[in-house]
C-alpha cells in the first residue's frame, strides 16, 4: 500500500502550489518510504508516496493510458490483476508496467465510472480524466483503506490520512465535538465524520466525482455509492441441505481469498494469534504455498488476556514459529503517543497500541506485507453480543415492543444515567435493537460519567446515532441476527478494526495489511446463507468456519471459544513509564481542553493508580483510556502545552526540526 495527497481548484483553472502538496504528501512518507511521484497541471496537483510490493521495479506512480489522456494514483493492491490485464490485453489495452496499478486507467477506458465493479481488492485512489477534466477519489467496499478530504473555499483537498490534509497549512486543526462523542458511544469513527470539523472521510464502497467545466463556476461535489452489502429478506436465505458441499464451496473460496493475498514481489508474512481466524489464515496459506509463513504473535502478560499458549499450539501444527512480541502495560502507555497520532483520533482499546508495536516488529524484521484474520467475526458472528441476543431474543427480549421495554429497563439498570429517550432514538437509527446496543449503551455511560458539562451542551442534543445513516427500510427486512452483523460492517469494522487496529498502526510503520476474510466474494457467501450457518445453537459461533477448519487444524484449536484480543485499560497507564499522563490528567490541563468533568476524570484515575477499580468497571477503564487519548490528541494537533511529549506545527514556513508532522510517528 501507499500514500498520496492533492489539491483540486473546483473551477479549473489554478496553478496548484507543488511544494504545498509535496509537504503534503511527506506528512505520511511512513506510507510509502520507498518513492515518492508527482502529477500536476492547471486546477489539480497529486503527490504520492510508495511502499514497493508489486513490480517493485517498474511500478511508479503516476501511471497513465496509452495516451496519457488518463492518469492515477493510487494505495493499496488489486488481487486479481493477473486475470484482469489478460483480460484488458486481449481487448486491444497496451501495459506499460506490471504492477496492478495500471489496470485502473484501462478499466476506466473501458467502463468509465463503472471501473469499480471490476476491481477486486483493497484500495483508494485519485483518478483524473484529463480530456474531460473529470477527478473521481474512490474507495474500497468495506473501507480497508483511507481517505479524506475537506473543501475549503473552491479547492478540494484529500489524502490518505488527515495529517497530510494538516500539512497544507489550508486546512486549519479545529475539534468536532460530534466526532468525539463517536468515540465515547461506537468506541471509534466508523462514518464519515472525523475528530476535525470539516474533514470528511469517504464512506465504503463509495466515491467523489467533480466534474470541472470552462464556466468559472465552482465544480459541485458529488458523492455516489457503488456497493453496498446486502442480505437475503427474512426466509429467503440459502439453506443448503448438503453441508459437505457448502464446507467444500466455503473452503474453495477462502482458499482463493488467501492465495490472491499471497500475490507479491516481496515476501508475506502473517498475524497468529490464539484464534481460530489467523489459524486459519495461516494453515490455508501454508497448503497454498507448501511451506510455513514467517509469523507474528503477541503477548500480554496478564492471565486474562494472554493467549500464546494457544498461538504457540496452532504454531506447532501448522509448522511456523512465531516471533514473539510482550505487550505489558509499559510498552502500551509508550506507544499511545505513536498510535494516537498515527489513528489521527483519540483510541480506547488499548491493544491498538500492542498491534501498532507487532507491526514495528514486523517492519524491523525486513517484511512489507502481512495476513491477518480480521473480518471474520463481522461475517460468520464471532462476538459475545450475538450470543447474548440471541438468548434474549429467544426470551422475547427486544423481538417485540414489551420486549423492547424489558430490553431497555435492563440497559437502565446497567447505565442509569442514559436516559430512555436516548436509548429509544438511538434504537430507531438503528432499526431497532441490535446485538451491538448493549456494549454501546454502556460505552455511552462513559460519556456521561467524563465529559463536562459545557461539552455535552455543545452537542446541542446531537448523538452519534444521528450520523450511522444506515437503510433502515431495507434492514427491517432482514433476519435479526444479518441485521446485527451489517451494522457490524458498517461501523465496528471500519472504524476501530480497520482504522485503529488495521491500517494505520500497520502503515504507521510501513507494512501492508491484508485481509482474506474480507474478500469480496468470501463476503457475498457468508451474507447469503441462513443465519445457522454462522451462529449454531447459543454457543457456536463462526459455525461454517470452524467446521472447514477442522479438517486442517486439531479440533482444540478449531473449535475453541472466541476470545477477543485485548489488553488491559486504566492499568495501562498507571505505572511509573506513564509520566505523560499524570501531566494530560492534570485539573489544568483537563481544563484548558474542556471536554471533560476534571474531578470525575481524577477521581477515576486516582482509583486507577491505588488499583482500587473493578473488573465490573472495564467500560469506565476503556472511558479512561478515550480521556488520556483525547487529550493527547488535543495536544499533538493543538500547539502542545499539556504535557512534555512533541506536538505537530502547522506553521508551514517554520516546523521546528523536532515537531515536524512526520516525526511523530517515526
């Protein structure tokens, strides 16, 4: 994958600072280390940064058509661009390169905006027509790759990540009070809203279309979808009879998931945790390839979290020995400076920051490019919640309006001061209850417990649900549980899993991260079928999964329980490495940011500290973590002055040489 960012004059006719968006594009070099390219005339300039994994050689960007009347840059990897340039080739299409870049202009050639049905992958690209002075800024269906962008006065700017927008010195660092509260509600930013007001990420599967004109006229920005996941109505979900013949379809295609991703001219390495998802991954990788992947795997040191022993099991059998990462309070509390300002967004799981050191081991191991196993809980149901509503569904808990009523009487009694307007509205936006409601309930609690009253205010009776814009008509169709996994897709997956745990710890420190589960067609399979294919009885989920598996893996691997990957919260940041922290949590700073209640937030972190908080109190210690994080947000992004830790200078005429943008992330 790669970096790149621009600047459009939505009338045409400018000439296009280079040096500006050359900075612009140096604030993410960690993206692309390898080379850096340049395209630019009248009304557009894009920079672009490489990271070399196909035709490592010959594959620079910008890349154009036969006649340069089409060019692109672009991050991230079309799998099946083998198939598609034979494809193109025999169509009359002339390949300068072969990298899989490429096969976008000619495709836009033959299909113009229709291009994205016949891309395959992960990925977010600037294409610009130039005969037609026509820029299309697209992005991947489930969102595995970033973009942004903000239009300030007739210029478009865009990038791969917020802090190259930043970089312009035109995009000035201003807080959304909305995007925060996402954080505190969704534990991420998973729609288009961001941390800055007026900054706009791209949603899934959808993309920008501005279309400049000789008028003089400002060029109007238009947003279209392109995909969307769907399921079956409520009855009409395939059902096969035959479950060895769905095993042998399911394995098939995770098998071509996996093969497409080993595609390199760089060596592939993979995630193994104690997990039956990177087990997977890395046992089907192994029979594709004949031999064992390098792997890598993490290790809390606490009881609770600690899953090598199971990783060192699947390890064994499927031949590979994992390089083996410690991720203790202390390398957390020092790696959240890096992570938050990688994410560009303040991060309440903690084990963000464990990913984000196992990718740096990754990259000091000489590697590019890694598997991992997520996406399979979105698709085949692996999380607690689904289990849990399933039960309370089979108790008339949430499937009727009484059974709404009891469903939000037990929310009340576990967060009383969400009320229960809040929780019928957040309801609605949803399309009724879903399995996720619970954990955002008492994520929202944290909310209420640490933000101030004036921030709160400032919300001006605005929640997070408001912004889901999910197709509630077309959901109500649908089983509950396919219900459930969508709004999965569209909010849990892309904005913590991909986001905080995917592709910017993994970029942050030049690695490619790619993901089997989230094929395209492994996706269309498993939304297809009925809802028992994935979450068997009330405890076995990713059901089709496990099943396949074991033919591959011992059956204690296959078939053990789900166990998220976590690390611990408040106790993170209370040991004596953590100084920063003390200083983010003083009463003065807190109250020069105002987001939060300086004595609750003290309170709790004095608690913290004296190991007076309780296992029951984990979304308190996952509020604490959003506290710390957002005020270090606020201080890289805001001219520092809450603790002693480097903060970034927009000052594009003087960045000290050690708060440059890119150097807090180095």
């Amino acid at each position: 994958m790669c970096g790149f960012a621009g600047v459009l004059d939505l009338k045409g006719l400018e000439e296009i600072d280079r040096r500006m968006v050359e900075r612009m594009a140096d604030a993410i070099k960690h993206r692309g280390p390898d080379e850096n390219g340049w395209f630019g005339e009248a009304g557009i300039s894009i920079a672009h940064r490489r990271l070399s994994i196909i035709d490592v050689e010959g594959g620079h960007q910008p890349i154009f058509n036969e006649d340069s009347s089409v060019v692109v840059i672009f991050n991230g990897e079309l799998f099946d661009f083998p198939e598609q340039r034979a494809r193109l080739i025999e169509k009359g299409h002339t390949f300068r390169t072969k990298a899989d870049t490429e096969i976008i202009v000619h495709l836009y050639e033959e299909y113009g905006e229709d291009l994205f049905r016949h891309l395959n992958g992960q990925f977010a690209f600037a294409l610009f027509d130039r005969r037609h002075r026509k820029l299309i800024l697209g992005r991947d269906r489930v969102g595995i790759c970033p973009l942004h962008w903000s239009r300030q006065g007739d210029h478009l700017f865009f990038g791969s990540e917020i802090k190259s927008l930043l970089a312009s010195g035109a995009v000035r660092p201003e807080t959304d009070p909305r995007g925060l509260d996402h954080i505190f509600t969704f534990f991420a930013i998973g729609r288009r809203r961001t941390m800055f007001k007026g900054v706009h990420s791209l949603l899934p599967g959808r993309y920008l279309r501005i279309q400049l004109d000789q008028s003089g006229r400002p060029a109007e920005i238009t947003e279209r979808q392109y995909w969307d996941l769907d399921f079956p109505d409520m009855g009409a979900e395939d059902d096969p009879a035959d479950e060895t013949a769905l095993m042998d379809e399911f394995e098939a295609t995770f098998r071509e998931a996996v093969k497409v991703r080993l595609r390199a001219d760089v060596p592939v390495v993979g995630y193994l945790s104690g997990g039956i998802d990177s087990a997977a991954v890395m046992a089907q990788a192994t029979e594709v390839t004949g031999r064992s992947l390098p792997s890598f795997t993490i290790k809390v040191p606490h009881k609770s979290f600690d899953e090598t022993d199971n990783a060192m099991l699947a390890a064994r059998h499927i031949g590979t020995k994992p390089i083996v990462l410690e991720a203790g309070p202390q390398l957390i509390s020092q790696m959240y400076p890096r992570l938050v300002s990688a994410a560009d967004s303040p991060v309440v799981d903690t084990a963000c920051a464990a990913l984000h050191a196992l990718a740096g081991r990754v990259h000091e191991s000489g590697y590019k490019v890694a598997l991992t196993g997520e996406g399979s809980d979105e698709a085949l149901a692996g999380y607690v919640w689904f289990k849990i509503d399933k039960i309370m569904r089979g108790l008339g808990i949430g499937s009727s309006q009484p059974g709404a009523t009891v469903h939000r009487a037990i929310r009340k009694m576990l967060v009383p001061s969400v009320s229960f307007s809040e929780m019928a509205h957040a309801d609605r936006q949803l399309s009724g209850i879903q399995a996720q409601s619970p954990v955002w309930h008492l994520m929202s609690g944290t909310r209420h417990r640490f933000f101030s009253r004036d921030f709160l205010d400032s919300l001006d009776g605005h929640t997070a649900y408001d912004d889901l814009e999910l197709d509630t008509e077309r959901m109500a169709r649908w089983h509950p549980l396919n219900q459930s996994l969508y709004v999965g897709y569209k909010v849990f997956l892309a904005g913590l899993l991909l986001n905080h745990k995917g592709d910017r710890v993994a970029m942050a420190n030049s690695v490619e991260t790619r993901y089997p589960f989230l094929d395209e067609k492994l996706i269309a399979l498993m939304a297809r079928l009925h809802p028992r294919w994935k979450l068997r009885g009330m405890r076995m989920d990713k059901y089709l999964l496990r099943k396949v598996a074991a033919r591959s893996l011992p059956h204690e691997i296959a078939l053990r329980p789900k166990a998220m990957f976590r690390a611990p919260f408040a106790d993170s940041f209370v040991g004596e490495d953590a100084s920063y922290v003390g200083q983010l949590l003083s009463e003065e700073s807190l109250r020069k940011t105002g987001y939060f209640d300086a004595k609750a937030v003290r309170d709790f972190y004095e608690h913290a500290k004296l190991g007076r908080t309780r296992s029951t109190q984990m979304f308190s210690g996952m509020g604490l973590a959003g506290v710390i994080s957002t005020q270090l947000w606020h201080h890289q992004n805001f001219g520092g002055g809450l603790c002693d830790l480097p903060y970034r200078s927009f000052d594009v005429d003087a960045h000290p040489p050690a708060q440059r943008p890119e150097e807090l992330i180095s």
